[in-house]
C-alpha cells in the first residue's frame, strides 16, 4: 500500500462509506491515517463529546477539510459532561467547515457571533436553541455571506424578523425551514421579498400548541379568491419544494399567495392550514405543471358563500381534484389525510369518489396514501383496479 500513488489511494478510501471502516484503515499505516483525514468531508458525533470543544479542536485539526458537522445529544445526561457552547462554536470559526447541523441548547447570541466569523459556511441548522434571538440570527446572516441552507426549530425568542429581510435582499439562501418558532408568523415571510427568487425549497410549519384544529366561531368565505389581486409583490420561480403546515391564513391573506406564484413546483405538502378554498389549488395548478408530489392532511372547517347557509367540511372540494387532473399531468404521489370527519357524514369531506377517480386516470399516479377516507368504498376499489398501469401502483390505506 505505501507503493501506490496517493491520488490512486485516495480514490480507493472514497468508495468506502462505513465510517467504522474508515476508523480502521485509518489504524493500518501514517499514510492511511493522513490521507483518511485530509479526505473525510463529514463527521457525526454525540452526548460522548466530552470536553466539547477540546474535543472539537481535536477533530478539526484531525479533519481539516469537513465540511459537515453534525452534533446529536438526544439520550444526553449530566454525567456525559457539557454540551457544546459559544466557546465551541468558536473552534468552528477558525476551520474551513461549511455546514452545521443540529446545534443545541447551550448556545446563545454570542456562540452565533462566533459563526459569523465563518465565510464559507452554507448550511446551518438550529435545533432547540430557546437562548438565540433575532440579534444573533443577523448577525449570522451578515457574516455568513455563503448562506445558502438555514433550518430554525424549537428557537422560541426570535421575535423580529430583521434578519429574514436582510437575507432576502442580499442573502443567498436556497433553503429556508423554520418549525414550531412561536415569535415566527407566517406573514413574516412576505417580507422575504426578493429572496423568493432563489429559494428552492421552504418548510414552515407553525406553532403546535397555539394551533386549534376546528376554529368554532370562524367562518371562511369558500368563494375568496387572494390570487385574483397582485397583493404581494414577489416571485418565486425557483420553488421546488413547499410546505406549510399548522398555520390560519385569515383573514390576512400570508403565504397562501405563494400557491399561485411557484413555477417550478415538484412536491407540496399542505397539513391543516386553515381558511384556503378551491381558488387557491386552481392558482397552484395553472401555475405548476411540473408538480409530481402533493399531499393533503386536512381537517374540518366551517365555509360560506352565503350568510344564510354555513357548512362543515374540510378546505377543498371536487373542483380541487378536477384542475388537477385536467393541469397536472405529471403527479405520481398523492396522500391524502382527513382528521375530525365521521364515517356517517361522508359530505364532511370535500372531495367524492367520482372527483378522486377522475385524478387518478389522468395523472400516472405510483403512489397513493388514503387516511380516513370516508368516501372510498368497494366501487372505488373496483375503479382503482381498472387503472391501466396497476402493476406499478402502490396503496396505502388507513380507515377508520
């Protein structure tokens, strides 16, 4: 082995993708042991990081082209020693790593102005860190000029969004995720403004506990329509992927406007996101051609065109499914989940059979996933069994 050439050697240590044989080899000679080192771009480690950020010193100068760091203390206990803190993230600063995942509750303010120092960082990603604010997010956001990859879940003070308008105008970002932040509205990201443009991917899902599935005394007008008016002035052309999740888009209209707005869209997952109505999934569909996954978890609400009559029924009707069908030709994965309706009321949920088997025999759909779906019986079974590339068909059904 210490013969052959160190690039035909380096070539052979990056087909092997086991770390415990990495560890290994990297035991068998000083050759091995620096070439492992100088090519190993990411590493995993946990509660056993003890001193933290000793620990992390050593590592950096042990691999000094990572460029993934992810630290998971899930099964921590006091006796493992200290989580990483600011002085930690301090190793980081003075290293050429460009992406870190899941830091924890230990840091706050002054550990992100330690990674503001880190110019070619791209991906961070902040797990249950309640001690950050908006002020250590800007700051990142101004040192962190390479950003292209920010998640946010669990941060429970970040209460201003100064950094969010600084990342859209001259941030790079080309994923944005930010989960259960209760500081965080919705509507806060409109003001996200032109970084819309470069965003390929946005996942926000709202606050769990300040979420009601059924509001009582709301009633949504079936027939609004937030894309019939230019309300907000940005694009997002680039979108690819989009989730929304446990947020009330009445009676400002927020990021529902999105649906309408995303070209490029491939895969949407909407999970009980109050208020939106058949024009909404009628902007999305003549929007996106190219939309190949979607899915659907939907919950009861109350809709009036007319104030002399309200029903309960979930967001979307067959009309929904229809333009679907008729403009979305490429939609291989559906899930669909309903939460709160009673098998004795099929007409709680919006869509009917008829208006389900009309999308399947117009998309080549592969993949099917039915929650309490009251409405599918034997006759659809029997639809679904005509479908003329079954073979290639894989359902998934829960009914209760």
């Amino acid at each position: 082995m210490e013969d052959l050439p160190e690039a035909l050697v380096t070539e052979i240590l990056n087909r092997i993708t086991r770390t415990s044989d990495l560890n290994s080899l990297s035991l068998v000679s000083k050759q091995l042991y620096k070439i492992e080192g100088n090519q190993r771009g990411a590493i995993r480690v946990g509660s056993g990081l003890c001193t933290a950020t000793k620990a992390l010193t050593s590592l950096c100068a042990r691999f000094p082209n990572l460029r993934k760091v992810e630290i998971d203390y899930s099964g921590w206990t006091p006796g493992h020693g200290k989580q990483l803190d600011n002085k930690g993230l301090s190793v980081f600063s003075l290293s050429c790593c460009s992406s870190l995942v899941d830091l924890t509750s230990c840091i706050d303010d002054s550990g992100l102005g330690c990674l503001a120092n880190c110019k070619k960082l791209v991906s961070l990603r902040l797990n249950s860190t309640p001690q950050i604010t908006s002020i250590g997010l800007f700051s990142v956001a101004v040192g962190c000029t390479s950003l292209s990859a920010l998640h946010l879940i669990g941060c429970e003070k970040i209460d201003s969004v100064e950094w969010l308008e600084y990342l859209g105008r001259d941030g790079s970002l080309e994923e944005l995720v930010v989960k259960n932040c209760k500081g965080i509205n919705h509507h806060d990201f409109i003001k996200f403004g032109s970084g819309w443009m470069k965003l390929q991917k946005f996942e926000f899902e709202g606050n769990r506990g300040g979420y009601d599935s059924l509001t009582d005394d709301v009633v949504y007008d079936s027939s609004y329509d937030a894309h019939s008016m230019d309300l907000y002035d940005f694009y997002c052309e680039s979108l690819k992927d989009l989730r929304l999740a446990r947020i009330k888009t009445w009676p400002e209209v927020g990021l529902r406007v999105v649906l309408g707005k995303c070209k490029a869209l491939e895969k949407l997952c909407l999970e009980y996101v109050s208020a939106l109505n058949d024009n909404d999934m009628i902007a999305l569909s003549r929007s996106c051609s190219n939309l190949k996954s979607i899915s659907l978890w939907l919950n009861l609400q109350h809709y009036s065109s007319d104030v002399s009559y309200c029903e309960t029924r979930t967001s979307f009707t067959d009309n929904s499914l229809y333009t679907l069908a008729l403009n979305c030709r490429m939609l291989q994965m559906v899930d669909l989940s309903f939460t709160g309706c009673s098998p004795d009321w099929p007409s709680e949920i919006g869509f009917t059979q008829q208006g389900f088997l009309a999308l399947i025999q117009s998309c080549p759909i592969r993949v099917l996933v039915l929650n309490t779906v009251n409405f599918f019986d034997d006759e659809g079974m029997k639809g679904l069994s005509s479908y003329h590339i079954w073979r290639h068909f894989s359902l998934y059904c829960v009914m209760r």
